[in-house]
C-alpha cells in the first residue's frame, strides 16, 4: 500500500510539473498565456508586449496585443488581408535581411482571422509569429530562435497555450 501511495504521489507531482509556467493575461483579460517563467511587460495597456528571453539571450517568447484605432470587419476578406499582409510587411521590415520561408492563413478557434509566419532573420534564427485579428484587437504571439529551440517542448507548450475568451 505505501508503494502504491507513493507512486500515487509521484504521478500528482509529475502531472503538476507538467503545467508549471506562468500564466499571463491581457488587461482585459480576453487573452492567455501560458509563460516557461515570468515574463517583462512593456507598453500601454493598449498596446502591450510580454517577453521572456530564454537560452541565453539567443532566444525569445513573446505575446503582444494592440488595441485597434477602428473596429475591423473580420468578415471582409480584402480588409483581413490587407491586415495581415501589412504584420508581414512590418516584420520584413523590422529585420535587416529578413526572408519570409513560409505564411498559411487560417482561422484561429475556428472564428478570428489569423496568419502564421515563418522568417528567417539573419543572425538571430527563425522567428515564428501568429497574428491573430479579432475585431478590436491585433495579438502577435512570436518565438525567436534556433530551430532546435523552437522544436523544443518548452516553445512549443507556449506556442500552444494561447487562448482567447470571447
């Protein structure tokens, strides 16, 4: 019987560490995630960025939500696009020497327009992005790294975390 109680134990410990991080919300409270550990928070409340740096500086998760000057019609196509295509744009931008190697649009919950990107920045590796439109509000959850970090189970639990409450 001790046997099976400390397993018991064992397996409670485990399940526990197994959704250890920090989770971190919007303002609002309209959107989550879910941190590796706690994360700087920079900006206004209406356009706020989290980042936790990770393996040294060589890599970086990041969540960032902007408040819209305009509500967006999500049901009109060309103005999603024309969005999501001006976030592209912008990272290319941002990033000397910047190649997007991928993009796939998609719907994110089955209901926001949102657009996953992959860039190749010199010297710094790939960064992932997923730009999320929901109306009111343009969420960018990114990780920054070598391709072996971004594989790695710690990325993607926080790529996987992000939730949005409607």
């Amino acid at each position: 019987m001790r046997v099976l109680s400390s397993c018991l134990v064992l397996l409670l410990t485990a399940g526990l560490r197994a959704d250890d991080g920090v989770k971190t919300e919007t303002a609002d409270g309209k959107a989550s995630i879910v941190f590796p550990a706690k994360p700087v928070e920079k900006g206004a409340a209406a356009s706020k960025q989290f980042i936790l740096e990770r393996d040294g500086g060589k890599a970086a998760l990041l969540l960032q939500h902007n408040d819209l000057p305009k509500e967006a019609d999500i049901t009109n196509a060309d103005a999603v696009k024309t969005v999501l295509d001006r976030g592209r744009d912008s990272l290319k931008n941002a990033f000397k020497g910047a190649k997007i190697a991928s993009e796939k649009d998609f719907k994110f919950a089955d209901k926001y327009p949102a657009r996953d990107i992959d860039a190749e920045i010199p010297g710094l590796g790939t960064y992932r992005t997923r730009f999320i439109l929901t109306g009111s509000k343009f969420y960018q959850v990114t990780m920054l790294g070598s391709k072996d970090y971004l594989g790695d189970k710690e990325a993607k639990a926080f790529w996987d975390s992000f939730k949005l409450k409607d």
